[in-house]
C-alpha cells in the first residue's frame, strides 16, 4: 500500500509537513543528522505499519516516536562504545563526522557540545522547548513527566556558563 493512499493520504501530508522538523530535532539529540533521517525514517515506515492510527492529527505520536527512536539509538551506541572500550579501541560511533563538524558553524557547534553534556532527559526538553517552541505542559506530557517543576528552567540551569553567557 503507497504511503499516500494509506489513513486516507494523511500519513503522506504528515510526511511533507513535519519530516523535515523531525529530523532537525532528531538531529539535536543525536548529534547526528544521517542518524536522525534514520529515526524518522523508521517511524514513518512504523507508521505506515499500524492501522490503529486513524483519527486526529498525528505530529505529536510522530514527536514521541521519534524522541523515543533517539533514545534506542543513544542506547545502542553506548552499548557499542562500551563494547569498544572493552575490546581497546576507539569509539566505533563518533558524534559527528569530519564533514558534519567542518560544516557547522562555531556558534552552532557550542550549543551542540554544551547540548552533549547535559543529560538525556535535559537535552530532549531543551529541543523541544527552544527548537520546537512547546509548552512546559506539551514537553511534560510528551516526555511522560511531571510538569511540576519547570523542566526546562532544571535544563537551562544545567549549561555551561561559558555557552548559557556567550553572545
């Protein structure tokens, strides 16, 4: 069944409205962007798998599935990179290629470095407040947390100086 016939050539216009946002954000977890076109690509292909799926707008199921795929690829790559280092050798999974990072920009690369070190969780609801423009409410229900606490002021307070400062 094409993509475009399937739910009603909603998955189609789903396709063409939030693939590329998707990827951005993907690409801000990951550190990655040929890994982030993978993770979407696997949801939509998921997606297009499932016929429970039918009603409503499907961009934020598309959000949490792609966040959710990020995080099985982070999960892998730590398990290569320890497997790795228990073998003796280099990372098997640099976070950006030699032509990624000669691409980006200076500015760019220190968000990315600062984005690095935070922890999973912090970096996910620093994407998608300042990149996608959420609510604290829309982060905390996409992340499947309390929105007790801000969870993007825990994140922001986070950064390193030296970028959080930097003008």
């Amino acid at each position: 069944m094409k993509p475009s016939t399937h739910h009603g050539g909603r998955l189609d216009e789903a396709f063409r409205l939030h693939r590329a946002e998707l990827v951005r954000v993907a690409a801000f977890i990951l550190g990655d962007r040929g890994a982030a076109e993978d993770v979407v690509q696997d949801v939509f292909v998921r997606v297009h798998e499932r016929t429970d799926l039918t009603a409503g707008d499907p961009q934020y199921y598309l959000r949490t599935a792609v966040i959710n795929g990020c995080r099985t690829t982070l999960r892998r790559w730590r398990l290569i990179r320890r497997h790795a280092e228990q073998q003796g050798q280099q990372s098997a999974c640099p976070p950006l290629t030699t032509e990624e990072a000669a691409l980006l920009d200076e500015d760019r690369r220190r968000v990315l470095k600062a984005l690095a070190t935070l922890p999973r969780r912090r970096r996910e609801v620093l994407v998608l407040r300042f990149y996608l423009g959420m609510s604290e409410a829309e982060i905390a229900d996409t992340l499947g947390i309390s929105p007790v606490q801000s969870p993007t002021a825990v994140a922001v307070d986070r950064i390193p100086i030296s970028v959080s400062t930097a003008s």
